[in-house]
C-alpha cells in the first residue's frame, strides 16, 4: 500500500472510531424505553420524547452490524444487537407484514404507513447483520421482506415499484417521502435503495428470482432513470416512466454511480458489469459540475430555472469520497483520488462538530447549519460511516492486489 494511501486509510478508520461511532454509542442509546433516541437536535440537545423512525433504526442496524463485521469490536456488535431486537420487537408489524414507518418515544407504532423505501432499508441492514452474526432469523425476515415488496409494489405492466401504502397495502394516495419531494408513483431514490438492499441480499442469499429482479433494477437504471442526454439521474417519473422532474441531485449521482457497479458485481453479469463501468465513469463526470474548488459538492441543481442550492449537506460529501474513489478504482486515473481526498479534507476542515459526529450542513455562506437535527429521522450515521467502511475495505483490497502483484513478479 502506497504511504498516500496508508495515511489516507487511517484517516477514515480515525473518523469512524474516534467521532462517529462513539457519538452513536454514547449518547443515542435510549435505556428508559430501549432501543435508541430519536433526536438530537442541530445545537446537541437530546429530545427524548422525540418519535423513533424506521430509517434511523435500520440505518443503526446497517451501521453496527458493519462496523462489527470490519473491526470486530465487541461494542459494535452489542449495538448491532441492541437495534435487531428493538427492530424486531417494535418496528415489524406481525398482523400485516412489513414495517411500520414511524413509533412514538414508548416504541408504539405513530405512523403505520409501509414506504417501500423504508422496507428495503430493512432488508440491506438485515443482511448485514446475518453477515455479521449468522443470525438465522435476520435472514428470514429479509428474506419475507423481499418477497412482500415483490408481491406489493412491483409494477408487471410498467415495471419498477410503487412507492407507499397504507398499513392494509393499499396505496396511498400521498406516495412522498417527505414533504419537499414530487408526488409521484415512482422515484429514483426508492429504485435505488431497492437496488441497494437486494444486492446486500443477494451477497448472501443467491434466489433466483432475487437475481432477476436484481438485474431488472440494475436496467432500470440504465435505461429510465439515468437520462442518456445529461447522465444526470430523473428523479421523479408518473407511473409509466415519464420524466416529471428536471432537478438534479448530486449526492444522488453519485451514490448511484458506485452502487451500480457493486450491484453488478455481485450479480456477476459481465455484460452488466461493463454496462455499469461505462455508466458510472459518466455518471461521476457530469456530477464533478457540482463539485466546488474546496473540494465540497453543492446539494441541487434545477437546469429549468437555472437555480442552485449550494449548501453542503453531510450525506453527499460522504458519497462524493466514496464515488470518486469508485472511479479511480475503475480507470486508474489519479484526479479521482484526489478528488476524493480533497472533498475528505472539507469535511475534516468543515464539516465534523467538534462535539461530535458532522452537522447537517454548511451553509452556502460557510456557517455551520445548527437548525437541522444531529441525529434524527434523517440523519443517520449510515452514509458517513459507510464512507469510512468502504473507502478501508477497498485501500485494504487495493494493498492485497498490490502485494500479490508483486509476489507474482
């Protein structure tokens, strides 16, 4: 391993262990009512009473399960193991399937509504935590978890997935994820967390069906969502893959662009490997537009009104580190090393709080963003601990190929 790298990887493993992780294990644990707190709001005040939502504790789940899975720590793993019960006693609903969308402070269900991009966040950190421990029971509920989305939200006519029912799997008729989002019946953003669960799936469960619809996710993708004019991805489409929306997401992109290749991979589809190679180099080339000399990545962009929002939101400066590294792993050119490196270095310089974990934002002129959560339904440590998990596992595979290269020589 070169000493950039080296110096690069301990950095990140730095960043988890010494400020995120312990954020999350010191001060979210709730030991009144169990599982983990709801909120801490933008000025680190703990809100106790403060509903617990089904994408912070599947993102928990995911976060521990993986970090016990690279570094083996004992903590991690009780952590892992603290979210899978409160999940599973609290969080699936036993009568209609699925899970709900939002509980009370007490762990009583506050919104019963099934999201689809909720469940398949459950199903990615369930196969996580079966990878981490072997937990039969994990897998099965991922497993029925697939087969429930399957059977509720995939479109046989149009193909893709509807976006959300009520708790009796009837589909609503506000299909939003939050407010600030189109109402439309199919959103990039939900494809693309399916297509992020059902890979993790698929690493350790090899159904075919699984592998089908894995692959249609990935063509999907390839052929509605990313736009073949701009390589910028839609993010809203009606319910026959029309376009409904011009805004584009860097953070999306970019995310985008290095889960499609991991989702081909693990498939093992050649032809779908070099498809999403190709894709990916494309897709991170028009995302760089975003990307600002600091080294930071702008939220959007609307190319309709000309309009952009140049606050740096925490979660895609995570996935700016980890897709410019996808791509200087894919064609060895070193400007996306550094450009990984340097947005990094802002988030280092800028972005982490000095009482912990990284704030929400800052702010187009240069503020740190106090307004919005610390820790909250939203904001999860998923992004940024997976930023550091990836980035290691791929410096440490990187310094193998490099060490058999040169036994083979």
């Amino acid at each position: 391993m070169s000493n950039s790298l080296s110096e690069y990887r301990q950095q990140l493993l730095l960043e988890l262990t010494g400020n995120i992780l312990p954020f999350w294990l010191d001060r979210m644990p709730d030991r009144q009512y169990g599982g983990f707190y709801g909120q801490i709001n933008g000025m680190n005040q703990l809100v106790p009473k403060a509903p617990k939502g089904g994408i912070l504790n599947a993102r928990i789940l995911w976060t521990f399960s993986a970090a016990s899975r690279l570094l083996g720590e004992e903590p991690y793993l009780a952590a892992a193991q603290r979210a899978r019960d409160y999940v599973f006693t609290h969080f699936f609903d036993r009568q209609e399937g699925g899970t709900f969308w939002l509980l009370d402070y007490k762990g009583q269900p506050a919104d019963d509504k099934k999201q689809i991009y909720s469940q398949a966040f459950f199903i990615y950190a369930l196969a996580e935590y079966f990878m981490a421990t072997n937990d039969k029971e994990s897998l099965q509920q991922a497993i029925e978890l697939f087969h429930l989305i399957e059977e509720k939200s995939f479109d046989p006519v149009n193909n893709g997935y509807f976006e959300a029912y009520n708790r009796h799997w009837q589909l609503l008729e506000d299909l939003r994820l939050s407010k600030k989002d189109a109402n439309e019946k199919k959103t990039m953003n939900t494809h693309l967390h399916i297509l992020e669960a059902y890979t993790n799936l698929y690493s350790i469960w090899k159904n075919e069906l699984l592998a089908k619809q894995l692959g249609n996710l990935i063509d999907l993708f390839l052929k509605k969502i990313i736009d073949p004019r701009t390589s910028h991805l839609s993010l809203f489409f009606d319910e026959r893959w029309n376009r409904k929306s011009s805004l584009i997401s860097f953070g999306h992109d970019i995310e985008a662009a290095w889960l499609l290749c991991e989702a081909a991979q693990v498939l093992g589809d050649e032809v779908r490997i070099r498809q999403c190679h190709e894709k990916s180099l494309k897709i991170m080339a028009a995302a760089e537009k975003g990307m600002q000399a600091d080294g930071s990545l702008i939220y959007e962009y609307d190319p309709k009104t000309g309009q952009s929002d140049h606050d740096r939101h925490w979660w895609p400066q995570a996935e700016a580190v980890v897709g410019f590294f996808n791509a200087y792993e894919l064609n060895g050119n070193k400007r996306f090393l550094h450009l990984s490196k340097k947005t990094f270095r802002f988030i280092r310089q800028h972005l982490i709080d000095p009482e912990g974990e990284w704030y929400w934002s800052i702010r187009a002129d240069g503020a740190p963003n106090r307004d919005d959560d610390k820790a909250g339904f939203w904001k999860c440590p998923y992004h940024n601990s997976r930023m550091c998990v990836e980035l290691i596992k791929r410096i440490d595979h990187l310094s193998v190929n490099q060490s058999q290269r040169k036994i083979n020589h």
